[in-house]
C-alpha cells in the first residue's frame, strides 16, 4: 500500500469572483486553521453546500444534461436580500455576511 493518496485527477478550471474583503479574510484563516490552501476550503465549502440544499440536488437531477458553459451568471449581487429604505436588510446574516438561506 502506497504511503501517498493517489493525486486528484479532476479536472480543475480557474474563474475569477469577487469576494467582499471580510468573508476573505475568513477564508484565509480558516485555510490557516486547517493548515489547507485557500482553493481547498473554497471546493469542500460548495460541496459541502451543495450536497446538503435539497433544492439544488432535485434541480441538478431534473437538469441532467444541461451545458452548463452555456449558462451565464447573474449580475452582481443578484440573490442578495433586498435592503430597504433604511438601508437594512432583512436580518438574515450569519456572521455578518448576508445570508440567502431562506427564513
């Protein structure tokens, strides 16, 4: 038995997304808590997501063959809560982030 995993053969891609500067700096100390690169927090975060949002699992299993390269993204900010007149938003947040978790 080899004493090394056998390398992840996934293919990789590499995009560019904006992240606001405190959810960043979380990033990089959880990265730094869990002595993994920044890049491996991000990927086990969103599987872990989405294989937890019963939502997502029945739309990925009714879109099966959906080519993904065709679709494009939202502008930015889209599926943040509305804020209102006062400038607040609904109160959901988790740690100061806004969530879109619905209530």
């Amino acid at each position: 038995m080899p004493l090394l995993n056998a390398q992840d053969k996934t293919p990789h891609v590499k995009e560019d997304f904006k992240i606001p500067v405190p959810l960043m700096n979380d990033l990089k100390l959880y990265a730094q808590m869990t002595d993994s690169d920044p890049d491996h927090v991000v990927v086990q975060a969103l599987q872990y997501v989405f294989s937890k949002d019963p939502e997502f699992r029945e739309y990925r299993k009714q879109h099966p063959t959906t080519n993904v390269g065709e679709i494009t993204a939202k502008k930015s900010g889209a599926g943040r809560p509305k804020k209102n007149s006062d400038g607040n938003s609904n109160g959901n947040s988790i740690g100061g982030y806004e969530s879109v978790i619905p209530n």
